[in-house]
C-alpha cells in the first residue's frame, strides 16, 4: 500500500464512526484502489464548481467496504450518501428499494454506457448504480519472460498450459514467482477467482433445485488445482493477498503471471507504477473442460441509498464522476492510458486511447465475452459468473472464502474445506426456505 493509500485509509478509520453526513456534506465510501483514489484527488473539481456540497470520503480496502456498506444500507445506518458496490448488489438492493434510482440529464448518454454494464447495474430496466470503471477477468504476464522460458500463451490457454507456464517462469531465489493468484478470504476477493476456475472445471454453487454442489468432484478438482498451483508456483504468503498486495508484486517484477481484474492492466503499464510496464502482455482467460463462466464481468459502480437527505446532490456527484467528461479530465491529467475503462463504449471508439492503452483490445474482448446467464457447464438456477445473485450468497461466499484460504495455508485439506463449505451453504439455503 503506498503513501497515498495509508494516509487516505488512516482518515477513512479517523472518520469511520462520524455518522451521518452534516447539511451541504456528501459523505462516499469507496475502495482503496487507485482509481478511486484519482477520483478523490480530482473531486476538487467538482466542489470548485458546486461550492455549496462539500466530500468527506471514507476509502476503505475492498472487504472492508462491502462490509460497511452491506451493515449500513441493511440497518439504515446512515453514515453514507454515496456508496461504492457492485453489479452483486445494484439489483438485488435495488429491487428491495434500499437504492435512489438514477436518471441523469441528456449530455451523461447512457447509451454510451457499455449494455453489459448497464444490465448488471439494473433492476427491470431501472439502473441502481452508476459504473465508475467495468471489467471482466484476463491473464496479465511477463511476456519477457514467458518467450525467455520458450513458452507462449494464447488467448484461452487450458489450465493445463497455464501450470507449464508458470513451472518454467519460477524462480524464487531471484524473488521471482510463477503465479500470483487471489488468496485472500471474501466472497468479491478469493471465491470471485476460484470460481471462474472452478467454472471452468465443469462446477457450479448450485444445482437446479437450489441445493449447494460445492462437494462436487468439478470442485475438487478445481480447488486441489488451485491449491497445488499456488502453493507450488505461488509467493510466500498468498493466503493474504489480494488486489493490491499482487499488483504491487506484478509492479515490482515478481510476478510471472496474474490473472485478475482487467482494470489492472492500466497499472501494470503505467511507467509510473510498473518496473515492468514494457513487458507485460494480455491474454483471455484459461479454463479447464468449459470456457463458460472463465471470466468474470464487474463493476465498481457508484449508488445513492434510499433515505438520504442529500439525494439530489449525491445524484449530482455520481453523474460528474461516471461522465464522459470526468474520463477526459483524468486523461487531460493522467493520460490516456490511466483513464478508468470498462464503462463507455466511446473511450475504446478513442484513437487517443487506443494508441496509449496496449491493452484495451483485450480487456473489451473480455468484458464482451462474459455472460451472467450461461456461466456453469450443467444448467444452474442463478444468474452470474463468480456469484450468485441471490441475497443468501454473500454470508456463503464468506463463509467459504474463509476455507478456501485454509486450504491454502495448509491448516486443512481440500476435502475437509469443500465438506466444510458444503455444510455452510447448506445451512444458509435451509435457513432461507429454498428446500
């Protein structure tokens, strides 16, 4: 974490139990990612041109965020106006009224809003939840490397491939590892990766009458895979690792290959962040039988909770923040290789953007090529790639990130952790009346 996000994180604790925001105040809780970070520093802008709202942000790491987020909208806390969440949550909190709707004015243009983004955002045609960056998952590498080793990836390498690749890149004396992967417990952190994997594998959460299928012998194939992967090929301490502890790693060039969010690519190749910023290639993701469900379609999307006092002019922030004209500002700043992508059609239709960014064919060819409907081998009753979008899901991706990460630490086996897993989604959907 860099200076920038320790003293970002340390006001966000000091003001953690500030409560509600005072008159003409527009508390955000946001990630602590860098693209959040810009748009804390940028947001003078904005107070510049609307002298009456005033921002108190609270950026937190991603676990934390869902978290507070989740505690606050579900007890009508109140602590927030604006609140960073997801394409798990748009829909669902939309849906029980928990969310303002969004309209914004003719020049926002929605429709340059990518549909996918939109969709995932939506509840029966009503978007919920503003993207403020989209992405899908891909494979990041050292192509220096990879040629060195005489290896190639293409474009939806098998598993298989993927493992070879990294055998030949590891090289732990010279603090160089062959994978990096999520390890860290939580339902968006660890599980949204292992399940892409275990999609690929032929898995799913749950078979058609809702009755969980992690005792399945897909995801014990995927999660010994993973396991064996990471433990074999992986740094020390991946079980603590997450978006920003491995892009550090990447950027410091000690990492062979990462598969993760798209929206890395932007710091990978960003000369200012990356040691290795020259070398990195892209590739679509691996699977394993299925390339169904391999990668993942996201946004970071900003959202108004229901009861604030201060809708209109949270509304008033989140359409500067998500515009086309906030891109052209980070660009006129940054660049526009460091501009937030995944959202507008009209950034990737950008020759600026197009000549600076080496990565953006393959990041829309990702977030195109993900689709929530069709993710699993064997048809499944939910909609999403690295979730359920059923309410019930959360407490169980928490629940079974916490023993995928055993796994990987070696305090249990596979078999004990999916038994485990299994026993904990089963008590959830038992609980919630789904069998």
């Amino acid at each position: 974490m860099n200076r920038l996000y320790r003293a970002t994180l340390g006001v966000a604790l000091c003001a953690a139990g500030a409560g509600s925001a005072l008159a003409g105040e527009l508390t955000i809780a946001t990630v602590n990612n860098g693209h959040m970070v810009e748009m804390q520093k940028l947001s003078t802008k904005f107070e510049a041109a609307n002298p009456d709202i005033s921002l108190n942000w609270v950026i937190l790491e991603e676990g934390v965020l869902r978290s507070r987020v989740t505690t606050d909208i579900t007890t009508k806390g109140g602590q927030f106006d604006v609140m960073t969440i997801g394409m798990y949550e748009a829909p669902i909190w939309g849906a029980r009224g928990w969310l303002e709707p969004l309209d914004f004015g003719a020049d926002y243009d929605v429709n340059d809003v990518l549909p996918a983004m939109r969709g995932g955002l939506s509840h029966d045609g009503t978007l919920y939840a503003a993207p403020f960056y989209g992405e899908s998952s891909m494979i990041m590498y050292r192509k220096d490397l990879v040629d060195a080793a005489g290896m190639s990836i293409d474009d939806n390498p098998t598993w298989d491939h993927i493992r070879d690749v990294a055998a030949s890149l590891h090289d732990p004396g010279n603090e160089v590892y062959g994978i990096c992967l999520r390890g860290k417990p939580g339902w968006g952190d660890n599980i949204a990766f292992i399940t892409t994997m275990a999609n690929s594998f032929g898995a799913q959460w749950f078979n058609e009458d809702w009755t969980p299928a992690l005792d399945s012998e897909a995801w014990n194939k995927a999660v010994n895979f993973y396991v064996d992967l990471l433990t074999t090929y992986g740094p020390p301490g991946s079980e603590g690792n997450s978006f920003n502890e491995i892009l550090a790693l990447i950027n410091a060039g000690k990492c062979g290959m990462w598969i993760d969010a798209t929206i890395a690519a932007s710091f990978v190749t960003d000369p200012g962040q990356s040691m290795v910023a020259d070398k990195m290639a892209f590739a679509q993701a691996p699977y394993a039988v299925t390339k169904k469900g391999a990668n993942w379609p996201w946004a970071w999307a900003l959202a108004v909770p229901a009861g604030t006092k201060q809708a209109e002019d949270a509304k008033s922030f989140i359409e500067w923040a998500t515009s086309k004209s906030y891109i052209e500002l980070v660009a006129s700043v940054n660049g526009w290789g460091n501009v937030p992508t995944g959202t507008r059609q009209s950034t990737y239709d950008n020759p600026m953007f197009q000549e600076a960014a080496t990565f953006d064919e393959a990041e829309l060819k990702a977030i195109l090529s993900a689709n929530p409907n069709d993710s699993t081998l064997n048809p499944s009753p939910y909609v999403g790639v690295q979730f359920a979008a059923i309410p019930e899901f959360q407490a169980i991706g928490i629940a079974v990130g916490q023993q995928m990460t055993a796994a990987l630490a070696g305090d249990i086996t596979v078999e004990d952790a999916l038994k485990n897993a299994q026993d904990a989604a089963d008590r959830e959907m038992r609980k919630a009346g789904y069998y």
